[in-house]
C-alpha cells in the first residue's frame, strides 16, 4: 500500500464552486482519484478530492498558519 497524502474522503455538505483547470492538472488529478479508490476499495469521483486536496494543503502551509493566527490575535 502506498502512502498518499489523502486519506479518506469526507462527505460533507459542500459549497459549490466552479473552477478551470489546466489539462494536465485534470489528468493528474484523475489519475490521483483512481490510485486512491485502489486503494481505499471506493469509487471516488475526482472533483471530490479537490476540496480534501486544499485542505490540506492550507493546513501544512506554515506561513499561511503563523499570518492567520497574527490576523486572528489583531482583530477586534
């Protein structure tokens, strides 16, 4: 079993966007949702990985985390 960043994918009420990708982005990306249905034994559709994708991401971008937590401390 490999290890993805991605785990499982939570269903959540979503907030519906629309967004254009580039080509090969959209390929990665599918490519990414099928290696990850694989390996979970789910079919997962690939526009549900973008969310948990951004998430993540957000959540380990170090500087994203120390500039929220400043703004956070100097609002009223």
């Amino acid at each position: 079993m490999s290890k993805l960043k991605l785990g499982d994918i939570r269903d959540d009420k979503p907030v519906k966007l629309t967004v254009e990708l580039p080509a090969q982005v959209h390929r990665d990306l599918t490519a990414y949702a099928e290696i990850l249905g694989v390996e979970n034994g789910q079919k997962l559709e690939t526009t549900k990985l973008i969310a948990p994708m951004l998430e993540r991401f957000m959540k380990t971008d170090r500087g994203f985390a120390k500039l929220r937590k400043e703004r956070r401390s100097s609002s009223p």
